[in-house]
C-alpha cells in the first residue's frame, strides 16, 4: 500500500507548531490531541523539524521543567528525513525501524502533504497481508 492510500483513510491534517512556541504549549498540544509528535513549521507548508514526546521526556529527564520555557527549535530534530505519497507502507517502515524514530512528514515538492506514523504504517501493512492471505486461501479453495 502506498503511503497516498494512507493518507486518504486517516485524513491530511498535521498537527503543527511554530518553532517560537514554547516546550509546555507543545507539551500540551500533544497532550490534549493525544498524539505523539508535532511537525515544526512556521507557514504550515515546509517542515523545519519535527517535536516528539520522546524529545521532551529526554529534556525533562536531564533538565527538569527548566526546559519547559524554551522554545521548539532548541529540542526539536531540524530536517527530518521525510518520505513522499508514491511510496510505500513497507518501505516507510524500514526507515523508521532503521533509523528509530514513528513520525515522518510526506512530503511533495518540498512542501507537507501530511504525516506517517509507525502506527499508520503497520496498520496498512496489516491490512495488505490480509488480503493476501484471503487472495491465497481463495485461490487454495478454488482448486
């Protein structure tokens, strides 16, 4: 399944902040759409970076609620690796395995077009081993 197909069931919108919105606006965001990353942007189109829980507990854990105050683009990870609509929920899921991380931008002529999660992904995976596995049982039954 490609990443279009799963954009198109979850919907486009992206949870976003500025990256001048302070750490406890973000923390709360994510809180309150229970979500688990925010995608760093100051006109809603380029992604500048991306904010994730994981980001913030890392920064409380060393600093504490001293780090509550400052701004996004001091935790965020700037210029996250980003896939496009044309591939794939397999191949999405290798990146994000390899490289550790359960959010990508998808994005299209430099610009946003939605975000991918770990989540996402496994689900349409998920989905196309099913059918797969109804494609063969027919084709098992058929004979």
């Amino acid at each position: 399944m490609q990443v279009q197909h799963i954009l198109q069931t979850k919907g486009g919108a992206v949870a976003s902040v500025r990256p001048d919105c302070t750490v406890a606006e973000a923390a709360e965001t994510l809180s309150a759409r229970r979500i688990g990353a925010l995608i760093v942007t100051s006109d809603g189109k380029h992604v500048e970076g991306i904010l994730s829980e994981r980001d913030i507990v890392r920064e409380l854990g060393r600093r504490g609620v001293a780090c509550l105050p400052d701004r996004v683009d001091a935790l965020m990870t700037p210029n996250p690796i980003s896939c496009t609509k044309n591939q794939t929920a397999r191949e999405v899921l290798e990146i994000m395995t390899e490289k550790r991380f359960r959010h990508m931008p998808v994005v299209e002529k430099g610009e946003m077009i939605g975000l991918i999660s770990i989540g996402d992904a496994v689900k349409a995976r998920l989905d196309e081993l099913a059918m797969e596995n109804e494609a063969l049982e027919g084709m098992i039954k058929g004979l």
